[in-house]
C-alpha cells in the first residue's frame, strides 16, 4: 500500500485526534525567524505574499524557485490560471499555462524522507500513521518507530495541499516542473502525492483570494489577470527592506491553544487543513 493510498484512508476514518500529552508537553521557544533565503516576497498590485520555502521536503523546487525570483524571471508574470476555493497559479512567461524558463525540467519531489531532525509535531494520530506539522507544513507521515527499520533511519513523508501550501506546476510527465508554481486557496486531496509542494503561505493568503478568478468552464483561465510585480528571496532584497517574520512553532502553547479552539469549533469535520500558522510580520 503506497502513501497517498495510506493518506486517504487516515483522513476519511476521521485519523484527528488530537495528542493531547504531545501538545502539553513543549521546551521549544515561542517563535522561530524564518531565514531570509527561505522567505519568497511576492509583490502584486492587490498586497504582498510572504511565502516560506521548504528546501528539507522539496530541495529541487525550492532551488529553481529561488533562482528564478533572484534573477527577476518572475517579475511581471500573469496568475494566469485562479480558481476560486482551489489555486492561483503563476509562472509561466507565455502567460499560457505552456511555457516555462530555459532551465531544465526538475524531477518530481511528492514525497520526502523523514528524520527525527525534521522537527516533526504530531496532531493527530492513529493505526495509519500521523497527521501533523514540520515547520509551517502540514504533513503525512509513518510513526518514527518505523526509522528504526530502515537503511537511512527515517521514514516516509509527504506534505499535504492545505489552504496556504504552494505547489510546483507539471504538465503529464512527472518530472518535468520548470518555473510554473501554485498556491492553494483551499483543499484538494487528488494532488497529494501527484505535486511537489515545496513551500506554504506565512503571509497574504487573503491576497491570494482576492487575485482576478477565471471561469471554471475555461478551466480558470483568467482574462486581463493580476501579475507578480516582483518577487525575490528575502535575502536578495536590500536589508532595509527585508520583512522580518518570525512563526509560532507547532510546539508553542500559543499553537496548541490555537489547535484546541479549532478543533472545539470544527468538531468531527477537523483536519490539519483547518490550521494556519501563527505569524509576525515587522520590516520591509
């Protein structure tokens, strides 16, 4: 039985409840700085997007995507496919959904090995596996007693496409994600597994939903749509206008407390997708 197929099973027996003993149980501090390398500041006429990368889980598309944003690639390309409640996705220089940079197509990143240095924090638990965070991405994962049956000592993950997780574009080969990426507005269980979801939203989700939507009969193909005026790493920017963020840890008793409510008002329909990080944003 693959991961993706484990997944599906955890979430529809209802796998969230949540570990109580886990989430009383936290020495980690209050906040954590997210590394200017790994902060994405994309700029758009309608707000600005901070968007955390996850090179541990999806090396390849974090290094392409900082790449292209450091060498300005990105700077005035279209959303140019948005589906409400779904995705607004971006990227391509035809402003098509076809096109890509001259750089060669990456391999496909839809699962990623786990070790005990990941930081993983556990939600929800049960005979199928975990359900919870590493860093700002929610993640699907084997318990860690599996580690100790295998060559590298870590075990099988993948991150989850939760409202916030942004996600590399492909057409039907799998391995051949270029410069086109994604940012989920809402939740989609059919990509996990078939995408490489390389980073999440800290900040600006709400700018995300407020991007010009196409029609679903055009399969959200956008007329005169919003662009990216800039984007770059946090790092590649002038120190004076980096934005400093800083992110609660799944750990902190401010998250659990935010979990605890979550769960109280989501009841039996509660999933990991219902949590947001909890962010600060100064500078910039």
């Amino acid at each position: 039985m693959n991961l993706n197929t484990i997944i599906a099973g955890a979430l529809s027996l209802g796998l969230l409840a949540v570990s109580g003993p886990a989430l009383a149980q936290s020495t980690t501090p209050e906040w954590r700085t997210v590394a200017p390398e790994n902060l994405l500041v994309i700029d758009t006429a309608k707000g600005r997007i901070l968007v955390e990368l996850e090179p541990r889980m999806a090396p390849l598309s974090v290094e392409r995507v900082r790449t292209l944003a450091d060498q300005g690639f990105y700077d005035g390309l279209k959303f140019h496919r948005v589906l409400t409640n779904f995705m607004a996705q971006t990227g391509d220089p035809q402003g098509t959904g076809e096109g890509g940079s001259e750089l060669p197509d990456i391999e496909g990143e839809f699962q990623f090995r786990r070790g005990r240095d990941l930081g993983f924090f556990n939600i929800a638990t049960g005979q199928a596996g975990l359900l919870g965070f590493a860093g700002s991405m929610p993640v699907f994962t084997q318990p860690d007693a599996q580690m100790m049956v295998t060559a590298d000592f870590k075990t099988a993950a993948q991150a989850l496409f939760c409202p916030g997780v942004v996600g590399m574009a492909r057409n039907q080969n799998p391995h051949s994600a270029n410069s086109q990426f994604f940012i989920m507005t809402g939740v989609n269980e059919g990509l996990n597994g078939l995408y490489a979801p390389f980073g999440r939203v800290l900040a600006g989700l709400d700018v995300v939903r407020t991007l010009k939507p196409g029609a679903e009969a055009a399969n959200g193909q956008v007329d005169d749509p919003d662009v990216m005026t800039r984007a770059r790493t946090a790092a590649a920017l002038p120190e004076r206008q980096r934005p400093v963020v800083r992110v609660r840890p799944p750990s902190s008793p401010a998250f659990a407390a935010m979990v605890e409510q979550v769960r109280a008002e989501r009841g039996a329909r509660f999933t990991v997708c219902d949590l947001q990080p909890i962010v600060e944003v100064t500078g910039g």
